[in-house]
C-alpha cells in the first residue's frame, strides 16, 4: 500500500489554496504573470517552513503572499518615473481576464468570479501601495484589519483608515454603474455595431457626452487620452476600419471587445456604462502584453 509523504499532503493542502491566493494576487498586483509568481514564491516559502503550528493555512498563505505583492507595488511605486493617471490622463491598465474565447484557460475564469471590472482594477492602480492592500484584503476578501495590520505596518485603526480612504476612491468610479449584464451587452453590441458600420450618429447615441476613452499602447504605441462622445466616437469608427474582426466577450466578467487582424490581436476594450450610456472606455492595446500567452487566446 502506497503511503502519502507529509510534502505530498502538503501539497495538496496548498493546491486547495492556490485558486484563492490567484485571485488575491491578482487584484492587488494587477498582472496575471507577476500574480503567479506571488502565489509560487508562497509555495516556496511554505515548502521550507514548519507549518505544525500554523493553526489556518489559508490565512498564513494570505498573509504571505499579501507581504510579497505589497513589496512588488512598493517596487513598481519606487522606479515610477512618469506621472500617476490623474496628473496627465495616461492611465496604465491592469492585465485584462478575457471570456469568452474558445481557447482560453478556463481557470482564469476565478479570478473574476464576483466580476470585478476593469474600472475598479484601474482605481485599485491609482492606490498607494498600502492603501490597495488593505482595502483589497479587508473589502474584497473579509480579511480583519487587525490581520491586515501587520501586513502594512500599521496599527489596526491605521490600517482601517488606509481602507476607508481607498474605499472613498472606489466609490467615486463605480457607484451608479449598470449592472444588468444583458442590458451592458446591448449597449456594448449597439456601439461593436455602429463602429462598425461607420455609423457617427448610432455611436453618439450610446455614448454618454462626457465620455472618457483612456488606451495603454505600452512601450510601443503611445497612450491615447479621449475625452467628449463627438472625439471618442471618430476615433472608434477610426479605428474599427483597422479591426478586420471583433468579438463580444467578457473582460473581467462584464461585456467587452477583443478586435483582431490578420488573427492577431489590436485591442482589448472594457467599458464602464451608466443609465444605459457608455461613461468610459479603457483600451488596451500593448502589442507586448496582447501577444503574451493566454492573455486573450
């Protein structure tokens, strides 16, 4: 009879855990690939520890893998050298979760499962490292503050004010958002189909007339700043003429676009919608980042 090895159990108990600490890393750090290299650093560092005294794997995996993305943001924070979205309009968009292709890893799906969408991943990249940490593990994961305090270094009440600042930004993007999924599709069909069909006036139609299109080309393209239904909706009919196909699917868990030529693909578009008008586009399209494997599929 075969025995199981305590590092075979071990295993296992962290591959019950992995799906979790994805989705952790992903929304705090906003990039799929650095996400999984969190969640492998947290095996490492738990393949070399004693966890007989670990009375909660999943929280001390959390804890972990909390610790390595926050010093990843203060990093990132650190060689920053352009300035923050609200300084210029520049915005740098967090990996998008694609649904909806047939090629697609399924399990990426998890990470959207409570369909956190583009517009908050942008706001959560616009929060001080710690701020992010404490609104994303207490908001989004019900993890108490005073276990999110030793995270970031601050008292429990500290911490809480970290998350309530967070929280005051946050709310200022995505309240009043749609949320009917058919109807976000509708809107979202009804502007494919317009662009398409270089229709000014069908587009005018579904966009809100303070409309804000923000795209991230990356290092290869520049990042664009749209601002107006009348600018936004020229360069969309400018643009679609360049897409010789273009699919609905879902980004992050609400309706979007993928646009593809010569089957590579030009863009990936989220869109923030409110009282059944487009508010916000946010468009990426990095050919680096679009061509990383299974990115879109």
């Amino acid at each position: 009879m075969c025995q199981v090895s305590e590092e075979d159990l071990l295993a296992a108990r962290f591959e019950a855990e992995r799906g979790q600490l994805r989705t952790v890393a992903y929304r705090l750090l906003g990039t799929l690939a650095e996400a999984e290299d969190a969640v492998q650093d947290a095996w490492l560092k738990l393949s070399r520890t004693d966890v007989g005294e670990v009375r909660n794997l999943g929280a001390w995996l959390t804890t972990v893998v909390s610790r390595g993305c926050l010093d990843q943001l203060r990093s990132r924070a650190a060689r920053r050298e352009e300035p923050l979205p609200e300084q210029d309009g520049s915005v740098r968009l967090p990996d998008p979760v694609v649904s909806g292709l047939a090629t697609l890893d399924p399990e990426r799906e998890v990470l959207v499962a409570d369909s956190v969408g583009m517009a908050l991943m942008v706001v959560l990249e616009a929060l001080a490292p710690a701020e992010r940490v404490a609104f994303v593990l207490h908001d989004m994961f019900d993890v108490p503050f005073d276990e999110i305090a030793p995270v970031v270094n601050r008292t429990s009440a500290a911490t809480r004010q970290l998350a309530s600042r967070a929280r005051r930004r946050v709310q200022g993007v995505t309240l009043g958002a749609d949320t009917d999924q058919a109807r976000k599709r509708e809107v979202v069909s009804a502007f494919l189909t317009a662009s398409r069909g270089g229709d000014f006036e069908a587009l005018l139609a579904v966009l809100d007339p303070e409309v804000v299109a923000r795209s991230d080309g990356g290092a290869l393209l520049p990042s664009l700043l749209r601002r107006g239904a009348d600018d936004v909706a020229s360069q969309a009919i400018a643009f679609a003429r360049f897409a010789a196909d273009a699919h609905l699917v879902l980004v992050n868990g609400s309706p979007g676009v993928v646009s593809f030529a010569d089957g590579r693909p030009l863009s990936v578009m989220s869109f923030t919608i409110r009282e059944g008008r487009i508010t916000g586009l946010d468009i990426l399209t990095d050919p680096t980042r679009l061509a990383a494997p299974g990115l879109v599929g």
